[in-house]
C-alpha cells in the first residue's frame, strides 16, 4: 500500500525504517523480491536504525551462539529447543520441529555436529552485518548519537572471532555507559525535532494502531517532562518517532510498520507503508469473482 503526506510528485531519496530493513535481510525470497523492486535504491539508513537492526537480530544471535557452547546443551537443536521455551506455543513448536530436523550432511540433534552448526552460525552473524553494511548507506543524519553500535560488527582474523562477538556483545548491552554518550534529549529541546515530537504526541489513538500510538505518545510525554529520565529501554518504545523526526521532505520513509502512518501524516513526511507476506500471500492467491449466471 502507498501512501504519501504530499501531493507533489518530487523525488525523494529512500530511507528504510528497521522494519523494512530486517525483510530486505532476512525475510521471505518472495517478500524480499517485492521489496527491491518496489523501493527505488539508493537505500539508506542511519547510525539509529542500524542499532535497531543490532537490537532485533545480531544481538539474539550472538546470545544464541554464546549460548550453544553450554555443555548441557549435547546438541545443537538442544539449544534451540531451550530458546524455544521463551517463545509462544507456535514458535516453540516451529522451532522445535527445526530443531529435530537431520540435513544432508549434518544434524542439529547430532552431538558430533554440534560445533559444526555453531561455525555455521557464527558465519552467518559476520555475513548478516557485512551485508548491511554492503546493502545500506548511512544518511549521516542522527541526533541521538546513540552509542550502542560504537563497536561494530567487523570480520577479524578467525582465531579473533569469538573475541569480536564478546566485546560487540558487552558494549551493546552496556545501557549506563551507552545512556552517558547519547543525547536523545536533543529531541525534546532542540528544533526541529521538537516541534515534530509534539506533533507526534497530539496525534489522536484510534485505529488499528491505537495500542502503538498509546506506548509511544506515553513514552513522548514522560520525555517532554523530564528527558534526562529517559531509558535504553524506554527509546525503544519510541523508535518509529525517533526515525521519522530526524528526515526532512528531501526524503521518503519506507516502512512495514503501519504506525508511521500517522506519524508521517503528522509531520508532513512522505512514506509508504510496504505490505506484509501474508498481504502478498493473499494478493497472489485471490481469485475474481466469478460472473454471475445468466
């Protein structure tokens, strides 16, 4: 679905939110296709987004490969299978499932092929953070310098692998010392950003995104009282209205997220709201009406 706060037809440079991000990487052959075709490159993202990116993705995998080396997981899929119990019924039984599942040539529930899937995931981080960086140019724009991607994921000789995940690992769950350098307070004292955070916060709660509206007009107004007192934690129930606040109408803001919606129409920002796999699913698979009998 595309949707635009302008009626001009300028053209804007495309800036990928998180969520259309994590598709472009790591969804479905067929959403990915949608998505490349339907977002004019040149990509970009920022420093913001790419420490979304580290949240939602390389952090869990690299807690996932730490966490494989357990010896009261025998096997890889045990592992798995004790992530899995942090999940609801059918992620667990999904992953579960995978879990049980022998591949030609190896098993996850082979106690011999234990470190082999473990390598494997851990190619698969350096490959996952080198593609962003190869898929993705920084915008070069982000005001709340945050600070928790200050040690990026980079491909150190092999024997320094496991050294490179732990210190990424410690400086991104490091919340004091990351809170110390960053100044999202600029957001709610400084223009423009205040401006479109106030904006952003008279937006009414209704519609289908009203329960995500709420969380982030909520997290705005503690912010406006006292930005000092805001949280790691806390900026991430304001993300969409961090991403949106920082671009001007020389950009698009391509997202997956419906919230920015209203967001976007709140601030004058043209986006489009790219449609999820089951949308595509389903736009594939429906068929006409039939005509009626005659």
């Amino acid at each position: 679905m595309t949707t635009s706060a302008k009626s001009d037809n300028l053209p804007c440079k495309s800036f990928l939110d998180t969520s259309a991000v994590y598709k472009l990487q790591i969804g479905a052959s067929a959403h990915i296709e949608h998505l490349a075709a339907a977002i004019p490159k040149k990509w970009y993202v920022n420093n913001y987004v790419k420490m979304e990116y580290y949240r939602s993705c390389l952090m869990h995998w690299i807690a996932l490969y730490f966490e494989s080396e357990h010896p009261m997981h025998r096997t890889f899929g045990d592992t798995l299978k004790y992530y899995a119990d942090k999940f609801g019924r059918e992620a667990k039984t999904a992953l579960n499932a995978v879990a049980s599942i022998e591949l030609e040539g190896f098993s996850f529930a082979s106690p011999e092929d234990k470190e082999y899937c473990r390598q494997k995931l851990q190619d698969f981080i350096f490959e996952m953070a080198l593609q962003f960086d190869l898929t993705f140019a920084d915008m070069g724009k982000d005001p709340t310098k945050c600070s928790r991607v200050r040690c990026p994921i980079e491909l150190p000789e092999a024997s320094e692998r496991d050294t490179m995940l732990v210190k990424v690992l410690l400086v991104f769950s490091d919340n004091k010392e990351c809170r110390s350098r960053c100044q999202i307070d600029q957001l709610f004292e400084r223009e423009p950003y205040k401006t479109m955070m106030d904006k952003i916060a008279a937006i009414p709660r209704q519609g289908k995104v009203k329960d995500a509206l709420e969380r982030i007009v909520n997290t705005i107004a503690i912010a406006r009282g006292d930005s000092a007192g805001i949280t790691c934690h806390s900026c991430g129930r304001i993300g969409d209205a961090v991403i949106a606040s920082l671009l001007d109408p020389a950009w698009k803001l391509h997202s997956m997220d419906a919230v920015h919606g209203p967001i976007s129409e709140a601030i004058g920002l043209q986006y489009q709201i790219h449609p999820s796999l089951a949308a595509l699913k389903n736009a594939a698979t429906s068929t006409p009406a039939s005509a009626p009998l005659t």
